[in-house]
C-alpha cells in the first residue's frame, strides 16, 4: 500500500517539474542565449530611418551649397540614386532644371567654369551668382551691371559684362539679348546682332523701331 503511494507522488512531482520547465518564463531565465535587450530594444535607440534621414540632409545641404552648375547636376544625379523618392525630390527636380539650363547658357555664352569658382566678390555677387547658376536671368542681369560699373568687388570688365548679358539672355531676359544686340552692332557684327534683336522680341522685349548705329559711341 505504501509503495503504490509513493509511486503516485513520484508520478506527480515529474509532472509538476516538467511544466515549470516548459514555462516561457523559466526558459528564458535558464537560457543564457536569449537576450532581452535583444527582443525588445530600448526606446532611445537611433532607427535606420533616423539614420537615412540624417545622411540625406546632410547630402541635400552640400548639394544647396554648391555653386557650379556642372557639380550641381551631378551631385543631383548621384542623391536621386541614393535616396529615391526622397521628400526633397521636387525640389531636386527643379533645382537640376535650373542649373541644366544655366550651364546651357554659360557655355553659350563662353563663360569658363573656372571664372564661376572665381572667389572675387562681396557676398552680394556671391548670393547673385548661386541664383544665376539655379537659372535665375534677372540674377546673371545684375551681374552684367556689376562688371560693366566695377562693383560689388569686382573689377570692370567688359567682356565678363557681354558674356553676363549673353547668359541672362538665355536665362529669359530679353533686354540682355537687346542690349547685346547693341554691343555687337557697334562692332560691326550685323548678323549677330540681327540674331539677337530676333531673340529679344521673341521674348517679349518692345525694343526701339532701331539700333543705334556703330557711329555712335558705347
């Protein structure tokens, strides 16, 4: 009688035994392997996402402060690849239209990217100069006024003031293509002033019934 109740009591104590052991609990406190932090990460942890988003605003700032059209367009290229679909993507977009077409117009126009890295200037040609390379013809306008006057840091140079009004006239101002028109006129280069009298009413430009003649003085 004694031994079949102590069997039944050994039976029980197995089973109790093996129900804690198969409890959540006691498997992750006997097991060294499974790793709290690891399940349940602390909230303060930086996300990938907060990560992405750090390198794109750092990548999207040095495209922002970069001034030649060229680098612009590329360093475009390369953030589109990286970071599709980013939230800056329409800005992107119209930034690479803008530089695409002032890069047009400077090499229309036969202005060196040497002279864009050009450091001469005070920070009111610099600003110009960033909005002329966005594609910004009112911008490439006052720059031509600076060259032609000696201003804001820059010396007089005429050749700089003609290239300038070649890129603002690209850039949509039809008075700079008029006022070239002019230059080009004096000089005895008709067909090109012909050329860019076209361009300057094309654009809207009411210009005078005509040029003044090479006669007169500039």
């Amino acid at each position: 009688m004694r031994t079949v109740r102590w069997r039944g009591q050994a039976n029980f104590a197995m089973i109790f035994c093996a129900a804690i052991l198969l409890t959540p609990a006691f498997s992750e406190a006997s097991d060294p392997s499974l790793n709290r932090s690891e399940k349940n990460p602390p909230a303060s942890a930086p996300s990938k996402a907060q990560g992405v988003s750090m390198t794109v605003e750092e990548r999207w700032e040095k495209v922002q402060n970069t001034v030649r059209p060229d680098l612009v367009v590329a360093m475009c290229e390369a953030f589109t690849k990286d970071f599709p679909n980013s939230r800056y993507s329409r800005a992107e977009a119209i930034l690479v239209a803008g530089a695409s077409k002032s890069l047009a117009a400077t090499r229309s126009a036969q202005l060196s990217l040497d002279a864009i890295d050009d450091t001469s200037g005070d920070s009111a040609y610099r600003n110009m100069l960033t909005s002329a390379m966005r594609g910004d013809g009112d911008a490439a306008y006052r720059i031509a006024g600076m060259y032609r006057h000696g201003a804001n840091g820059l010396a007089h140079d005429l050749r700089r003031y003609e290239q300038w009004l070649n890129v603002a006239g690209a850039l949509g101002r039809g008075d700079a293509s008029w006022q070239l028109a002019e230059i080009y006129n004096r000089k005895g280069l008709v067909a090109e002033a012909a050329r860019l009298e076209a361009m300057a009413r094309g654009m809207g430009y009411r210009a005078p019934e005509r040029l003044p003649s090479k006669a007169q003085n500039f």
